[in-house]
C-alpha cells in the first residue's frame, strides 16, 4: 500500500521500514503484558471482539480476491 517491502521473509537489509515496526510492535505487546496490575482480562476480550467485527469484511475481501482473475490468472486446465 505504501510501496514498502514487507516481509518476514524478506532480510532485515532489504526490509529497512518493516522490521524497526515489527519489533516496536512486539516491545508494545509485551509492555502491555507485562505491566503489574493490566486487566489482561479485558484486554483479551476487547481483541476477540475487534476480530469478531473485521472478520465479515474480511472475508468479503478474501472472496473478491479469491475470484479476480487478474489476481490469481486463469483457472485449471481440464483434460478432456
């Protein structure tokens, strides 16, 4: 989207913007966790739910993707 290469696959040379936000990311998450007293509780609850609400759009995207011919080029060949 932003014409950034993005991959863990990708080596952190080739890579430069992924990887300090990935890794920043994982310092938040685990801060988060980490932190005395945190309603893990709710925090576990409020994800759930955000996944609950994107699913429905996601899967409406996967859907179109999955049937866009440019995307995944033409279908099987059949033998006759």
């Amino acid at each position: 989207m932003l014409s950034l290469k993005h991959s863990l696959h990708r080596k952190p040379a080739d890579a430069k913007s992924f990887y300090p936000v990935h890794c920043g990311l994982i310092v938040v998450a685990a801060g988060l966790v980490l932190t005395p007293n945190a309603p893990l509780g709710l925090l576990t609850n409020a994800v759930q739910t955000l996944a609950g609400v994107l699913l429905p759009s996601a899967t409406v995207f996967l859907v179109l993707l999955c049937n866009d011919k440019a995307v995944l080029g033409p279908g099987p060949i059949r033998a006759p």
